[in-house]
C-alpha cells in the first residue's frame, strides 16, 4: 500500500508543473507550456491511482491513467490531445501554438486537478 506522503508528492509536483506551463506562457514559450501541461495531468492523475492504494502505473497515455481512476469521459478529449502533443513538443516543434490553446490546455488542467482533489 502506498502511502500519504508518496500520493501528496505527486499532487504536489503536478501543481508546481502547472505552474511552470503557466510561466512558460507568460515567456512566450507555448511548446513548453503544452509539455509542462500534459505532465501535470499525468502525475495528478497518478497521484489519484496512488490514493486509492494502487501501484505506481508507468504510462504518459492520459486516456489510459484517466480510465483507471474513473476520470469523467468530458476530459477525454483534451487528454488525447495533450497526449499526442507531449511526444511532438519534445522533439523540434514544426507546428506554432497560438496562446489562446495554450490557455485553454492551462484552464483545463486546473479543472482536472480540483477534480481530482476532490476524488481524493
């Protein structure tokens, strides 16, 4: 069983890798933004599986981890899509990012995350 202090450190860094998408938007670094985005989906949504007892799941598929902790089928959407971009922007970004995207990729993890405080 995995306890408090592991599942609050996920959640914990989940927060601060918002965070970092959001000053990453301000410096204009869009790519950045979006990486700095899908992982804090990534590790709230493992900090939820951790809560529940469960062992860590080493996966970047947000649908995958979203499925297994319950995640509402309204955040699929995005999700694929934060997925699919976390491989694009590590490598050199053919494709621009305009800011209001990246705000909407920065307003939807906040979402994600109350809801999975709340789960918790």
């Amino acid at each position: 069983m995995v306890d408090n202090e592991e599942y609050d450190k996920w959640l914990k860094q989940a927060g601060a890798d918002l965070r970092t998408a959001e000053n990453s938007l301000k410096s204009e670094d869009y790519y950045a933004s979006v990486f700095w985005c899908q992982q804090a989906v990534e590790k709230g949504l493992k900090a939820l599986w951790l809560s529940k007892g469960n062992e860590l799941i080493r996966t970047h598929d947000l649908i995958a981890l979203g499925k297994k902790v319950g995640l509402p089928e309204k955040y699929y959407k995005v999700s694929a899509e934060l997925s699919l971009l976390y491989t694009k922007v590590r490598y050199p970004v053919a494709e621009e990012f305009e800011k209001s995207s990246v705000d909407n990729f920065i307003n939807f993890v906040g979402e994600v995350l109350e809801w999975i405080e709340k789960e918790m």
